[in-house]
C-alpha cells in the first residue's frame, strides 16, 4: 500500500501500515500536524484530504465536516486507517511553516566583539524560543522562536505524559532535540558569530518538557504521589544531548563545543521555566508580596517575598496559545492577535498585518471580552442564538473561509481563565495577603505579542484591583534562563529560590472549587 502526501506544492511517498493510523504514519515521516487532544478525533485539527482511497467517514468526521467535505475526502487524520493506496493532500501551511513571532527584537543590535557567547533557551509546551547573548557585554544578538512540534502527540502535558506513557517516549525525545538542534543552527547561521566561541547554553522548561528532552520515563508523573525523575540541576555537553543529530547532520553539523544545563525546578507541576521566571523578575530581592502569573499551556503562579514563596499549577488549558480553540494556533504572522466589535461590525488585527489565518491566544483574549462587551454573549458564557450553531465570524482566510469564535471556544476560555484566576485568588488566601498588600504583579507568556491588560481585567482573569500593579513581562522563562548564564551568584539565587518554594495543590482545595465555580462567570 502506498501513501502519497502532498503538501505546499511539494511531495512525499512512502509505504503504509494499515494497522496504524494515518496521523501516527505522518508523524513517523516527519510530516508535523498539529492535534492538540493528542489524537482523539476531538480538536479537528489533523484533518487532511484524502483524493483517492479515502476511509470510510467515522462518527467524528460526519459532526465536523459537512456532507460535501465528506464526499470531497475530508477526514480527521487520528481516526483514519488506510488500507489501499490513496493520495492526500494537506490544503494549508499549518502553523508551524510560519516563524513564530518573538518576544525579542533583536535584528539590529550592533555586534559587540564579546569573548564568548551564550544562549538561554525556553522549552515551552507550544513554542520554544531560543536567545544569544554576550559573555562580556550581556546584550542580545540574536533569538529564535518556534513551534515545538510534539504538539503532534497533543497540546497539553497531560497528553505527552500519556503519549510518552504508551510508547512515544523515545519520538518525542527526538522530536524536541530534533527542534533545539534546528533552532541552534538558525540562531548560529543568523547571528554570524563562530560555534566555537558558544560556551555554555542554559535551558528551563517545565517538568514535563524536560523529562521528554532527557528521555526519563514519565510514568511516575502521570500517576499519585507524581514524582519526578530529576528535578535538579542537570548538566551536560552539546555533543552528548545532540548525538543523533549530529551524526545525522553529517558534514554540515553544528559544532558546538558548549556545556549544557538544565535549570532546576519546583515540583512536578511547577517546573524550571517557573523558577526561572522568579529570577527573571527577582523574587529573591523583593520585601514586599509580589506575584507572578505565567499564562502558558499550564496556568503557573507564584506569591511571595524573598523568604517565602507559594507556588501552584492550575489546570488553564491550551486555550492561551491557540490550542482548542477551533481557528486557535500560535503567534505566527497572520494570526489575529486583536479584535474590537462596535455594532457587530469587526476590526481585526493580525500579527505582521499577514493576511489572517487563525487565532493567537491574545486574539482569543480579546475576542471573548468583546463578545461580552457587545452582549453577544451572556454572563453565563452562551453565545447569542443567531451565532449559536456557526459561530460568530471574526475575518476570512485568503481562500474564503470564515474564521469564526465558537461557543466551544467560549466555554474553553472560561474555562481556563477561571482556572487562573482561582489559582490566584487561593495564593492569596494561603499566602494571607489582600489585594492591597500585592507590590507587584507579572504576568508573564510567551504570547508573542503583547496582551491588553485592561481586557484580561475585563473577562474576569485577574481582578480588577490588580490592574495598576501588573506589568506583562513576556516570556519570563527564557528571561530567567539568560540572567541564569549572565549573572555572578544566579545559581545561588536561583536554588535559593526553590528552597524558599512550597507547593500549594490545589485539586482537593475547597476554597479553589469554590473560586473555580464564581469565576466562570463574565461579570
């Protein structure tokens, strides 16, 4: 049997096992789509056109296409086993085709003739940023950001730790060093500056992300009391962490002589890109109560003073980088990143001013305040009856095709900014602090774009009082990582950081039920 893909104009053949899906045998080609349920024929976003030798359309596929998708070869890729030979073409770029926008601008810093260089790096759930920075001058020469493609095994952590769990565990090692390895080479051909002169790289990401770059066994991260492998500082080579691709780059590969350390973390579920955000804002110098919120794939928090820091991790959701959300995606160019509507009438911004293609977690923001601003959704969250059934359309795609926010993605947003704000709202609590004790608030997300605060207010995530002491700080993580490398006694501060860190769960809290249950309301 043999499967042909094409894609952007360019074609992939290779021999199909019928005892496997048509999205595990993608993934093994390395050809990325993205399935944010991690392959549960939910999200409808592995979808694909199968021309000839189409599948028999499941249940899944007969709720989200229509009749004449159906007939035209449209099926979810995660639910289809081919078993004759069939073509199949993948219409659009997906997002990862397009460079994710970063949160530093760096293309016009002069260089600086430092001794040395190096590079911190974020492991995000949705992206990975990358950042070259000088030894001696500590300025930023240079940052690369993409997408982290084991979104193909799911958006969330809870899917990858299942994934790794049943199989995947050595695909999705590879798949992230396949990624960093890639980065690296761009951030080195772009910045211009000599491999050999990299000394030393700094990685923070959360728990999971590192388990999977490690390659431990996440078992015991799905399953109580949820104990990680290592949490602790770990330190290795460049040559050693990239082995596989270096042989497989050959001739071409980066020489890289750099040491390699992966930040500590916290906990299971609050990990080194959270520890790392503390430095980056310096936690470890404040007097007075601040908080730190980091709206990701996992909604992450922290309060505290420099002697004592409460942390949490809060079920958010996807929803904050594009996952779930049925035209969601990540900060690419073309993504709509802001939405106003005055009498049904939208003005719809896009990242790069690209012609639109979907939605960026703070176009997800935004469009659910102004649906609630326009009372085209009520404060229990139902989208008003005429968008009920096909959603409300905030632009079209360059072939026609309506982007639309559906009520779905209303209860997703809810969801998760509930989760947030009640997450919030027990620090507090536990921290016995009120809102007038809070010296400052960060809130930190590689969003790649900068978010409105007043909005974020305004759908109820953070509270209003809040307002005037919050400052969005941007990917706080890969921060904390370069000022890890670049900073006398950062090691210090750092572990000091963790020692000074109590985790407060919160699954069983009654007090963050019931703030769970109050804050999904628009007020």
């Amino acid at each position: 049997m043999e499967i042909k893909v094409i894609r952007l104009e360019k074609e992939q053949v290779f021999e199909g096992k019928p005892e496997e899906t048509l999205l595990s045998q993608l993934r093994e080609q390395g050809i990325y789509i993205s399935a944010a349920c991690g392959g549960k024929g939910r999200c409808g976003k592995c979808k694909v056109r199968m021309i000839t030798g189409a599948t028999e359309p499941t249940e899944a596929d007969r709720e989200l296409f229509s009749e004449e998708e159906l007939a035209e070869g449209w099926r979810l890729s995660c639910l289809a086993y081919p078993k004759k030979d069939c073509r199949i073409v993948i219409s659009s770029a997906d997002e990862s085709e397009f460079a994710v926008v970063s949160e530093h601008q760096t293309e016009h810093l002069e260089k600086t003739g430092d001794s040395g260089y190096y590079i911190g790096i974020d492991i995000g759930t949705t992206t990975i940023a990358l950042e070259l920075v000088g030894k001696d001058s500590k300025k930023a020469l240079g940052a690369v950001t993409t997408i982290n493609h084991q979104r193909a095994y799911g958006a969330d952590v809870i899917s990858r730790i299942q994934a790794s769990n049943e199989g995947a565990g050595e695909a999705l090692k590879e798949s992230i060093r396949n990624d960093l390895y890639a980065g690296l080479k761009r951030l080195m051909a772009e910045s211009g500056i000599e491999p050999k002169l990299v000394e030393r790289i700094g990685i923070a990401g959360n728990t999971t992300m590192g388990h999977l770059l490690m390659g431990f066994s996440c078992e015991s991260l799905g399953m109580y009391p949820f104990t990680p492998v290592d949490i602790g500082t770990i330190t290795t080579t460049f040559q050693e962490l990239f082995d596989g691709q270096i042989a497989a780059d050959g001739q071409a590969a980066l020489a890289l002589e750099a040491s390699v350390v992966l930040l500590p973390g916290i906990s299971t579920y609050v990990g080194a890109d959270i520890a790392a955000g503390l430095l980056s804002c310096g936690f470890d110098e404040v007097e007075k109560p601040c908080m730190l919120i980091d709206l990701g794939t996992n909604g992450e928090m922290a309060i505290g003073t420099k002697d004592k820091i409460l942390v949490t991790s809060t079920a958010a959701g996807p929803a904050f980088e594009g996952g779930n959300i049925s035209w969601g995606m990540g900060s690419v160019p073309g993504a709509i990143c802001s939405v106003s509507i005055e009498n049904g009438q939208v003005q719809a911004a896009t990242i790069g001013e690209e012609p639109p293609i979907g939605l960026c977690g703070t176009g997800v923001i935004e469009t659910a305040y102004e649906l609630v601003k326009e009372e085209l959704v009520d404060e229990t969250g139902m989208l008003d009856e005429d968008y009920f059934d096909d959603g409300f359309e905030l632009a079209k795609t360059p072939d026609g095709e309506p982007i639309v926010f559906t009520q779905k993605d209303v209860r997703e947003i809810q969801l998760a900014k509930s989760a947030v704000r009640a997450g919030a709202e027990t620090l507090l609590k536990r921290f016995g602090v009120t809102y007038e004790e809070i010296d400052r608030v960060f809130l930190a997300g590689g969003f790649g774009y900068r978010i409105d605060l007043e909005k974020t207010v305004g759908i109820g995530m953070l509270p209003e009082e809040l307002l005037e002491k919050t400052t969005a700080v941007g990917n706080s993580s890969l921060g904390g990582s370069v000022k890890y490398l670049t900073t006398p006694g950062a090691e210090e501060r750092l572990q000091k950081l963790v020692e000074a860190s109590a985790e407060v769960e919160l699954s069983s809290d009654k007090d963050f039920n019931q703030f769970y249950t109050d804050y999904m309301f628009f007020e």
